[in-house]
C-alpha cells in the first residue's frame, strides 16, 4: 500500500565470483569478479531512500544451488550471495559489514569475526572501523597494472604499493575508493583508513610464495565464529573444517588449484560433504576430494 512503512524483502541481488578479479563472459568458462559494490551502493541507496522504507533484506546471504544468474550451464549455483556455497566469505561481506554494522564493535558479541584467510591487521584507535582490499598482490602477466578497490566504513583512505603512497580517496556512504593503473610490483598492498587525520584501521595483502603446505581450522565450533566451543556426540551435531593451502610462511596462495582429500583417521564421525564454492564446480559434493580452485582456501 503507497506511502505505508514496508521492507524490501528481497533486495539487491548482486552476482560476484570469490576472488576473481578478472570478467569473463565466455559460455564455457564465465567469471565474475569479486568486485560488486557499484551493485551494492546502488541497490542498497534505492531501496533506503524512501521514508516510507523501513529496511531491507540483502538477497541471498549466500549462494545456493540452482538459480544460476548471470550465468546458465557451467554456472550450476546462484552467485548474489555474500557468501559463496562453501561459507566462505566474498568482499560483499566486507561491504556488509563496514556499512551495515558501522557502529557496532569487533568484540561485540553478537558480532563474530569474518573469514579473512589473508589477514587482517586492525589499529585499536577505533574498533568500529573496518577496512578491506578487495584484489589479491599476485603476478600476472596480462596485468602489468590494477585496478584496486577498498572498502571501508572511514571517511578516506589512503593505499600503499610496497611503502609507496598511490593517494588518498573519500569514502561516500555505502560507498567504496578505487584506484586505476597500480603499477605490479612484487611485495605488498596497505589500506590505512582514516578519520579525523588518524588511522583507524589497516589491511594488507601480500605477494605470497609457493604451496608447500596444508592448514587445516576448523570454524565451527569455535568461539571466534561464534558457533559454541564443542560438538555434541549425539550423531546429529556438525563440525565444519576449514583447509588452506599455504606457502612457507603460512600465508594462503590464492591461485592454487590441487586437490585435497579429507579423511577421518581416528574417533566416531564421518564426512558429510566438501565444498569450494566454485558456482562451475561439478565434482560432486559428497565426494571426500575437494579441487581447492578459486581461493578456497
């Protein structure tokens, strides 16, 4: 009914691939990048911009099989959410969470930390701020130069190229900074968000080196993910492992593409599924080998 308080209840689809940087629109290997807060800032804007407009539920939380948009076949998952099929999450998250939760604090419990497999390193002048690059630091031989995106919850923000300043850009609400034509050099990228002329928070991403080993987490249960502390042995209860592949500093490689296979070598328990959340994954998922493909890490 016109002009009566309503919510958008299926708001803002907006497709993206978990760590992808680079579009592909070939039928047979399609690629969409993890770079989607255009979609989001223009989404979110419109459906928050009327007074009559109480809220908004982003679709979907996370990506589900079926419902393959923009994409059909290879694409057999739908790719609007936050998080892609495995849990993981993509830098819609990051979005999400700098604008949606601007005021709320890490150490909030009803706020458990995201997934950040690169790390993050935050400043504790304010803990309400967030700040997250969105590409990875990795050579590429097709891009001499990048094109970087940051997103925050700050004001401005300033990004470094292996200690060399490439500017500072303001943040509008719900917005994003961007820089074009970074120079690739081997090392590392530094956002440092900023308010009132103090840093407030700081992510950097690395050039890291080759695979050489596994890491295995498990996130739930965890108190870090806000998932309890143990499994009940009830024969119903389901634990969620995590397995990275690293270099030999322990950083995760984001371009791996090795299988891994899970077993259980000891206790009760048994494998109910493997995931990457790969939308052209057709390895099935009850499988107990896994391709670590598109940063599953």
């Amino acid at each position: 009914i016109r002009f009566k308080p309503g919510l958008a209840s299926q708001c803002c689809e907006c497709p993206s691939y978990r760590g992808e940087e680079v579009y592909n629109d070939d039928p047979n290997n399609p690629r969409l990048t993890n770079f989607n807060a255009d979609c989001l800032n223009e989404t979110n804007s419109a459906a928050l911009s009327h007074d009559w407009a109480s809220g908004e539920i982003g679709f979907t939380l996370f990506d589900f099989l079926g419902d393959s948009k923009p994409f059909l076949w290879p694409q057999v998952t739908s790719a609007a959410g936050a998080f892609d099929w495995a849990g993981f999450p993509k830098a819609a998250a990051f979005w999400y969470r700098a604008w949606w939760l601007h005021n709320a604090t890490y150490s909030a419990k009803r706020v458990p930390p995201l997934l950040d497999t690169r790390g993050t390193t935050k400043l504790s002048v304010d803990e309400t701020y967030l700040v997250h690059i969105v590409e990875s630091w990795q050579q590429d031989n097709n891009r001499p130069t990048r094109t970087i995106h940051v997103y925050t919850n700050a004001p401005a923000v300033e990004l470094f190229a292996n200690n060399t300043s490439q500017g500072v850009r303001n943040v509008t609400w719900l917005g994003w900074a961007e820089w074009t034509n970074v120079t690739f050099v081997p090392g590392n990228l530094t956002a440092i968000a900023m308010s009132g002329g103090q840093a407030v928070a700081r992510h950097t991403v690395e050039t890291v080196g080759n695979q050489v080993n596994l890491i295995l987490f498990v996130d739930v249960p965890s108190e870090g993910t806000g998932t309890g502390s143990a499994l009940l042995l009830d024969g119903q209860d389901v634990g969620v492992v995590r397995a990275a592949v690293v270099d030999g500093q322990g950083r995760v490689v984001p371009t791996t593409s090795r299988n891994i296979t899970f077993s259980i070598f000891s206790g009760p328990g048994r494998i109910i599924g493997v995931g990457n959340g790969n939308p052209t994954d057709h390895e099935p998922n009850c499988n107990s080998v896994k391709n670590a493909d598109r940063k599953s890490g």
